[in-house]
C-alpha cells in the first residue's frame, strides 16, 4: 500500500492492489493508517527525496489478460506498484523504481 499526503488535497491517498486489482482511496488523515498497523512503515518521501516533488501522473493499468499496476510519476522520480508475480494472484506486492 503506498499511502500519499498532497498539499493541494485534504485528505490523504491511499493506493494498493487486491485479487490483482488496483484501488484508489481517499481517508481523513486519523483515518489513513488505521488499519495498517501490521504492515512495514517506510518513509519513501525521504528515501526517495520525494518531498516537494510534483507528481506528475498516477496510472492503474491492467486488463482481463493482465493484473492490475499502478505507475506513479513525480518530478525524476518513476514508481510501479505491481505484483511479484504476474501469474500469481496471491504473490506479493512490490514496489519498484523504474
């Protein structure tokens, strides 16, 4: 799950793949990560130097024939939010610079 706080929008973007497909949402900031204690917290703002970058463009691909993705473009920065393993349903969720 890749969790987002835009400066130009309120509440915070939560992005993540189920059954190979993606989600989008939007949650309240006290809201954004109730339910995402049992998951590993990395800051890639500052991993990444993406604080104060633009993005660019959010993208979920996918089709009957292809599982979902979802391609983040910020300013010199390309992330892809995909699955492990495109044959696997239940494979894990990795993200990747591109």
């Amino acid at each position: 799950m890749l969790i987002l706080k835009l400066k130009e929008v309120e509440l915070y973007q939560r992005f993540f793949l189920d059954a190979a497909l993606g989600f989008w949402e939007e949650w309240s900031e006290e809201d954004a990560f109730c339910d995402v204690d049992d998951l590993e917290h990395v800051d890639l703002a500052k991993e990444l130097d993406l604080k104060h970058k633009k993005v660019l463009s959010i993208t979920c691909k996918g089709s009957f024939e292809e599982f979902s993705s979802i391609e983040f473009r910020f300013e010199g920065v390309n992330l892809l939010l995909r699955l492990s393993d495109n044959t696997d349903l239940e494979s894990d969720v990795v993200l990747e610079r591109l």
